[in-house]
C-alpha cells in the first residue's frame, strides 16, 4: 500500500452474470457479501459488491441493494 499512500483499501467483490440473467446476488453471493461486510466492518469500512449483467449493474452496500440500468447511467 506504500505506492497509494495508504489510500487504497479492498472494498469487495464483483462479477458478471451470463446474457439472460439479472444482476440478482446468488446465495452464494449473499453469504460471501456478508463475510466481507462483517470484516470489513471490524475495521469501520463499508462492503460493496457489484454484479454486472448484459444491460444493468447490481450494487450491495452492506446488504442493501440497488439494480441501475445503463440507460439509467
């Protein structure tokens, strides 16, 4: 972390699902989104996960979650 000053700091994952399929969290995602939230939590970061889809993104903050079209972007 020398080289960003200590500014950059892992906040979570992302990943894409297949053409047909909507940037919904599996339960596999849910329960690895909570292992990041609550260790990132220890340390008073937020956790996010983002899933990207052929024509929209998911974002997860701490368990909440938004689906944002790319029109809407």
């Amino acid at each position: 972390m020398q080289q960003a000053a200590d500014t950059v700091t892992y906040v979570g994952e992302w990943h894409s699902h297949p053409e047909g399929f909507a940037p919904l969290p599996s339960s596999s995602d849910v329960k690895q989104h909570f292992y990041v939230r609550d260790s990132l939590s220890q340390e008073g970061q937020p956790a996010l996960m983002m899933i990207v889809s052929a024509d929209s993104l998911g974002l997860y903050i701490g368990g909440l979650g938004k689906i944002v079209t790319f029109s809407e972007l």
